[in-house]
C-alpha cells in the first residue's frame, strides 16, 4: 500500500473540506491583514499623528480576528468518531448493541480493545 504525503492527502475526498477551510484561512490571512492595514493608512487615519502605528494595529486585530475564527470553525465540525460513539451508545441505550460494550469505550490505552 503506497503511503500518501502531502498536498495529496488534502486531495482525498474525506479531506476535501479541510483543505477548503485550510485554503481559506490561508488566503484570508494573507490578504486581509495587509489590506486593512493599506486601508486604514490611506482612508481612515491618515490625519492622525503617527498613522503607521494605527494602520498596524488594525492589521494585528485582523490577523487575530482571522486566527480565531479559524479555531472556531475547527473545533465546532464534526468528529466522524464521535458520531460513530453516539450511534452505538444509543443502540446500548435501547439494548440493540451485541457486545460488552467494549466498542463505545476510548480506543487507547488501558481502554483498548482486546483481540486476543
């Protein structure tokens, strides 16, 4: 089985919307900070005192705007493991799963399915 490196396995289909996001929160990075930053330098404080202190500023709260809504939008999509867990302590719930139980536990460890 060749192993996949790289840009390749952003092109997988179960990566896809990684690699949308990803792109997206790369090229908003690289062109917001620096637009807001022309921006404010030329359109909004160009009559303060010292404006490239300002410009910069708003080209930081940018660049943080952007890696927070990166963060959130990563931890707020869905694990397929989680919802697989789900399914499967709903149907021990309703006493449709076979088994101990074994398979909704953690998948690590001292938790780690037997297969002897």
């Amino acid at each position: 089985m060749a192993q996949t490196k790289g840009f390749a396995l952003l092109l997988q289909e179960q990566n896809r919307q990684v690699a949308k996001k990803l792109g997206t929160a790369t090229l908003a990075m690289a062109t917001l900070p620096i637009a807001s930053f022309y921006a404010s330098l030329y359109y909004i404080f160009p009559h303060k005192q010292d404006p490239l202190m300002w410009s910069g500023g708003v080209a930081v709260l940018f660049a943080n705007i952007v890696i927070a809504g990166y963060v959130v939008s990563a931890f707020s999509e869905e694990d397929d493991d989680c919802l697989d867990e789900r399914q499967l302590r709903m149907q021990q719930q309703q006493g449709m799963a076979k088994g101990d139980g074994d398979l909704a536990g953690p998948r690590v460890g001292a938790f780690k399915q037997r297969t002897d």
